[in-house]
C-alpha cells in the first residue's frame, strides 16, 4: 500500500476498532485517526511478513487488515495507558 493509501484507509479503520472494541475510551477524533493509521502500517505489515497481502488485496481487505491491526494497537495502548 501507499502511504496516502494506508492514512485514508487508517482512518476508517481507526473508527471501526473503536466501535469494534469494547469500553469507553478517551481518545477523540485525533487519537482514532492515529490509531488506525498505526493499525494500517501494522496490518500491512503482518499482512507482507505472514504471505497474506494478496487476502488483503483491494479495498475490503485493505480496511480489513487495518482495522485487525488498529484493535491490536487500541488494546495494547488500553493495557499500557489506562488505569
């Protein structure tokens, strides 16, 4: 993916996470955009390491494997930075 790619498609996903993801969090709009624009590096990433980008090719698997990506992140930072 390219890197406008990954931030358009980051920032749908960041918002499915969260809905996805159960539990009230803090972050507002900024912290959604963020989280799923690391969720799609993540998910672009695993996606290249596993073998797994031509699953997630196109625009579905692309914002599947973002968003698979920014829930590992939202749950890492709700383990990491909430009390």
């Amino acid at each position: 993916m390219g890197i406008l790619w990954i931030i358009i498609v980051g920032f749908v996903a960041g918002a499915l996470a969260k809905y996805i993801m159960p539990g009230k969090d803090d972050g507002g709009s900024v912290m959604t955009t963020l989280l799923g624009i690391g969720g799609a590096f993540v998910g672009d990433w695993l996606g290249g390491l596993l073998g797994m980008n031509r699953l997630f090719d196109g625009l579905l698997g692309s914002i599947v494997s973002a968003t698979l990506g920014a829930l590992v992140i939202l749950w890492i930072y709700n383990k990491w930075f909430k009390k």
